[in-house]
C-alpha cells in the first residue's frame, strides 16, 4: 500500500449549498433524459381525463335531475364523487370569503385589480434591463406577452369547456358571501388572473434566480396573494385559483427554458459562483 498525502483545497471550503447537489441532480434529468417529456405527456393525459370525467359528471348530473337513472349505477358514482368535490370547494369558498372585513376592502380590491400589477412589472423590467441590457429587455417583453396570451387563451378555453358558474352567480350563495369585485363574468373555471401573476413570477424569479436568490420566494408570495384576492371579492372558487396557479406555473416554466436557449439572455445569464445552471 503507497500512502499518498493530499494537498489541501486550494480554494477552501466546500461552498455548495445544502440544494446545490439536488439542483445539478435536476439539471442532469432534464438536460440529458426523456423522462420529463414522458411526465409531461402523462400531466396532459390526465388533464384531458380530468375534463372528460368532469363532462361525464355533468352528463350524470342531468340524467338525475332529469329522470331516475336504471341499470349501471357507475355515473351515480362518479356524479356523487364530483358533487362531493365541488360542495367542498364551495364550503372552503365560504369559509375564506367571510374572512374579509371592510377594513381590508379597499387593499384586496387594488391587489385584484390589474393596477397592482404595473409597480412590480416596473420593477423587474428595470432589474432586467440593470442586469441583461436593453435587448434582452425586449425579448423578455416579447416572451411576456407570448406567456400572457398563453394563459388567458387557456384560461378562456377551459371556462368555455367546463361553463362552471362563478360563485358570484349562484343564487344560493347570494346570502353568504361577500361580493365586492366591479363585475361579475359568466363562467370562472379557471383563474385568469391567478395563472397570468404565477406564470410571470415563476419566469421572472427563476430568471433572477442566481442574482437576487430570494425573489423568486417573494413573486411566488406575491401571486398567492393576488390568487387569494379572487376568492375574496367573490369572483372565484378555491379550485379555480388553486389550478390558475399550477397552469401558470407550468407556464411560466417553459417560458423560462425557451429564454435560456435565446442568444440574447443566454450571453447574459449571471451564475453566481457554485450554483449550477437549472
């Protein structure tokens, strides 16, 4: 056996952070394998049989208001499960609407109102042209308004497809909730507003992840907050916010990828020292 001495690290300590591993772990699956493409194939499976089920439920609950259904009892089954799903959602939309007090009003309105959204777009557009310069400052708006279409193009074809009647119009909700919002659309599933404040913060705050490392936590808290802001002045139920925001999500992540592969911001992406590319 030949003992061998080894030098210390010339650089000091080991400066990964506790997630530095996992995240070079992400970037190997995603960069260099198909099983992301195979998930993503699998979430839109899902979704479309989320909506058909849902359109079965629809179907079921109009044969029972209709007429006494024979035979294969299954549709009651699956009409009573999704009733079941959406008194709750109705329940927790009672439960958070009333939380509201006339004190916080007139915040909640200004939060929900596009208004809201111009200090914090203004915000990042400066961080942006600070950081990337003025050209990757014009993709970025390029790229925002691709995602922003993106999103309410989505939001109008599922409320279109599942025609679920907003909170605001139910007639047995009229003498429970508090309805503050200035109009009150047709149809609410899903959230607009919520997708478009969480597909901007997740591409904004991964854009700015390795120079501001904290931003992306406080845009996500920040579109939370518009979400929520739906459900209290009454124009939205739980479950819609709740899905505004994983559509928006998923949105805002795949806005984010096509940017790294685009010259401008790729030349200008800053990565801090010992944190790997996502």
């Amino acid at each position: 056996m030949i003992e061998y001495g080894r030098d210390l690290r010339a650089g000091g300590h080991w400066k990964w952070s506790t997630s530095g591993p996992l995240r070079l772990a992400i970037e190997r699956v995603a960069s260099l394998s198909i099983k992301p493409l195979r998930w993503a194939a699998v979430i839109g499976v899902a979704l479309a049989a989320g909506g058909a089920l849902f359109g079965l439920w629809i179907a079921t609950n109009a044969l029972l208001v209709g007429e006494a259904v024979q035979g294969d009892s299954s549709p009651v089954a699956v009409g009573s499960f999704f009733g079941g799903v959406l008194r709750l959602d109705e329940q927790l939309f009672v439960l958070l609407n009333s939380l509201g007090s006339g004190r916080w009003d007139g915040f909640w309105l200004f939060v929900t109102s596009r208004l809201s959204t111009i200090p914090v777009f203004a915000a990042l557009m400066y961080l942006v042209h600070r950081h990337f310069g003025l050209k990757s400052m014009l993709v970025v708006l390029g790229l925002i308004a691709v995602m922003i279409t993106a999103t309410d193009q989505l939001a109008n074809l599922f409320k279109d497809g599942f025609e679920r009647p907003r909170p605001c119009r139910e007639e047995h909700l009229q003498e429970l909730i508090r309805y503050l919002a200035p109009r009150c659309g047709r149809y609410g599933y899903f959230s607009a507003h919520a997708a478009n404040s969480m597909a901007f913060a997740v591409f904004l705050g991964l854009l700015f992840r390795r120079i501001h490392r904290h931003l992306l936590l406080l845009l996500l808290l920040w579109a939370s907050i518009v979400g929520y802001s739906r459900i209290y002045v009454g124009v939205h139920y739980p479950a819609d916010t709740l899905t505004g925001m994983v559509i928006g999500a998923l949105v805002g992540f795949l806005i984010y990828k096509l940017s790294r592969r685009l010259g401008p911001i790729r030349k200008r992406l800053v990565t801090r020292p010992g944190v790997p590319l996502l």
